[in-house]
C-alpha cells in the first residue's frame, strides 16, 4: 500500500492543509485513513484533507511525501482524479 501527501501549504478555516491520495484506489485511501483515525468527512472527491499538525503523522504511518504537483499527476495518472465541477469518473477500488 502507497500513499502521498503533499506538504501543508492549502490556508483554509484557519489552519494549512495537506492532501493525502492514492495512486491505486480509494478502498486503498480509505483504509489508509481510517488506520491514521482521520474521518471520512475529511475525504473530498479524490483526496483526504489533512491538517498541517497530523503531516508528521501520516508521514510516520507511511505516506510518501510528494510536492502538489506530483499529487495531481499521480491523481492523473491512475484515472482518480475528480476536479472540482466535473462529473466525477467511475470508481475504482
């Protein structure tokens, strides 16, 4: 299982964010991000929303650290990417 999270650079409600994805499936994000105990309302099209104090966590669980651009190309390349007002694509995993 691999994992990515860009580095908290995203300002919203007060605090920095990240984004944690997959290149292989959601099954495999979500399973990942409920073994980091971080809720599913946190999860937004094609990524989990972190924030910049659980970064180090997700780290040590074993997301690779990734810049946001290599985010959206892995996103890209897997087929997992749902931009925002597009039809979302078939799910996979």
């Amino acid at each position: 299982m691999t994992v990515y999270i860009d580095p908290p650079t995203w300002p919203g409600h007060g605090r920095m964010w990240s984004h944690l994805v997959s290149d292989v499936s959601y099954d495999e994000l979500h399973a990942f991000a409920e073994q980091l105990g971080v809720p599913r309302r946190a999860f937004e099209r094609d990524h989990y929303d972190i924030p910049s104090h659980r970064y180090a966590d997700a780290v040590r669980a074993g997301a690779v650290e990734v810049s946001s651009r290599e985010v959206v190309r892995l996103l890209q390349g897997a087929g997992l990417r749902r931009p925002k007002g597009r039809e979302a694509p078939p799910q996979r995993g």
